[in-house]
C-alpha cells in the first residue's frame, strides 16, 4: 500500500527526535510538527514511515512535497495551517523487544500494509 506522502525515519533518543529522507539527509527542520510529537516516544524507537498531510478529508500529495521542498520558514508556516500525520510502515527498533516480535510476525504472514499502530497527529507548529 502506498500513501501519498514523504518518506521518513524517525530516530527517537534521550535528547532528541531526527527525522531523515531516503537518502539520509536530515529532514527534521521542515516536518518539526512530527519531530515534537515524536517526543512522546521511548527513547531507542525508529520508525519507518511516511509523514503525510490531511486535507479535505484525503491525503494531499502535493501539499506534502510542497512542505518537504520548502524553506524551513515556509515549512513552518505550511505546518500551521496543515499539520502533518505519521503514518508508521515499520518498527525498525523499539526498547521493547515484543513491539519488534509483533511487526516481524505480521511481516512473515505477508502483511504488507503499513502499521497504523503508530499514527500519530501531530500538533500545529509555528
């Protein structure tokens, strides 16, 4: 299952939250609605997953490559009005061992889909 949006992998830590792009370029400025809400996970949790963005009731594909290609001071202000969500694909490390035993159960019976156990909307930004 695709999701029209941009992805990520969050790296949460005792300190801070990171978000990366595919190709390993810090993306944390223009998606800090994410990065915030991502506090609220145990230090340790990575996670891979698409941040996209809410709009008339369906996902805005352009509205999220807009805030991925923008500014920082324009990615904030897109984040005002337009908060992004998370939509966790993978658990790729997590403090609790049974979260990394549940994912890799789901995977081996050819569960495909993305893992909204992790969903999360973010708070507006600005």
């Amino acid at each position: 299952m695709e999701n029209d949006g941009h992805r990520t992998v969050l790296r949460c830590t005792d300190d801070t939250v990171t978000l990366y792009a595919r190709s390993g370029r810090v993306v944390t400025p223009y998606w800090m609605d994410l990065a915030v809400a991502g506090m609220e996970l145990r230090p340790g949790t990575v996670l891979d997953a698409e941040a996209v963005i809410w709009r008339d009731n369906r996902l805005d594909f352009g509205a999220a490559q807009s805030r991925a290609a923008s500014s920082v001071t324009r990615a904030r202000a897109l984040a005002a009005g337009h908060p992004a969500s998370y939509v966790c694909r993978d658990v790729i490390q997590h403090p609790d061992p049974g979260v990394l035993g549940f994912i890799e159960e789901e995977e081996v019976a050819g569960d495909s889909h993305p893992h909204w156990i992790s969903h999360v909307q973010a708070h507006s930004y600005a």
